[in-house]
C-alpha cells in the first residue's frame, strides 16, 4: 500500500503559534486549526512593555532580566505556509517582522531575539519535534519599559487613574492573562 506524503512540498507545514497573552482570547486574523493548548515549556515573562509609543498599558512580553517563569500556550494554525503564518501574526500584532520570531524545524532556518536562552529555544525544538510540527511562530516583542520594578510599573498602572477607560484597559489585559494564561507575576497578585 502506497501513502502519500503531503509534506513532500517544502512550503506545506504543519505550523504552531506560541502565545501567552492576548492571542490567547482574541487570535482574530489568525487561522486556527486547534484551540490553544498548555505546553510543559515555561519562560520568563512579564507586563514590561509599554504599549502605544509609551503611553498605553502594560503587556505581557519575553523578559529574561525581570521576567517570571510561566507557562506558554500552542494552537495549529490552518496555514500551512511560514511565510502567509509569520505575516498573519505580524498584522494581528500590528508590528514589523523581526518581532515575529520562528524556528523552521524542517531547513534550520530561524529569527529570534537574546531575550530567548537557548534553553528555551531547545525547548521550543523539541516540542515541535514531540509534536510532529515543522515550524514554531512567536511575537518576540521587546521590553520598553525603562527602569522596570514591580513597585515602578504598580505606580505607572497608578498614574493611569485619571484615564479610567486606559486604566480599566491595563487591569482588564492583567486580569485576562491569568485567566486565560494562568500568568502569575508580582504584577499580577496585586489585581486577583
């Protein structure tokens, strides 16, 4: 009996998006084949990034200097392309591609930022590899937030009080990630 492999084109992957905050309840504009799923890596993450050119709330990104050790989530998309995956992450994130980081298991090939120890980047190998999946795709945002303390970023989250529709807006993004995420920071304890 003859089986076809349909991996014989080398632009046909089976592809997973990493994520570990907003993606994880709101993918618009990302195909998913699967929901979202917990894996058994963990990274360091934290709410270090200021969005909106510094004036918007806090997000949740890569942060091996301040961050936490907190599990990250995979979902299948249904492209099967890296190329249309990367772009379709890099338009929902609204940012430029060297922040969408990959591996491409198949041809070695790969972007990603220092902020990833290649601890980590083996462990996104080898669940892809477990996994059966040809490539891996992140957002790979930096931290912006300058001079970054639990007790400077509680007091930017505090300052945000007189804008209540952008204050409501940081408490809720805080609040869904441990729901959604089970994202737990000194951060985050502060807002349960």
């Amino acid at each position: 009996m003859k089986t076809k492999n349909i991996y014989l084109n080398k632009n046909i992957m089976k592809i997973a998006y990493f994520a570990w905050g907003s993606l994880l309840w709101d993918s618009e504009g990302l195909d998913l084949q699967t929901p979202w799923k917990k894996t058994n890596i963990r990274i360091h993450l934290n709410f270090s990034r200021i969005s909106d050119n510094g004036k918007g709330r806090l997000t949740l990104v890569i942060d091996n200097i301040n961050g936490v050790s907190n599990p990250i989530y995979y979902a299948i998309t249904k492209d099967t392309n890296l190329n249309n995956a990367i772009h379709n992450l890099k338009i929902r994130e609204g940012t430029i591609p060297k922040y969408i980081g990959y591996i491409n298991l198949k041809n070695e090939n790969y972007r990603y930022s220092d902020r990833l120890t290649q601890k980590d980047i083996q462990k996104f190998k080898s669940f892809a590899l477990k996994n059966k999946i040809d490539a891996v795709v992140w957002t790979d945002l930096y931290p912006n937030f300058k001079n970054f303390s639990t007790n400077n970023a509680l007091k930017y989250i505090e300052s945000k009080k007189n804008d209540m529709l952008l204050y409501s807006k940081i408490i809720e993004y805080i609040n869904l990630c441990y729901i959604h995420g089970n994202i737990r920071t000194p951060i985050t304890k502060k807002f349960l």
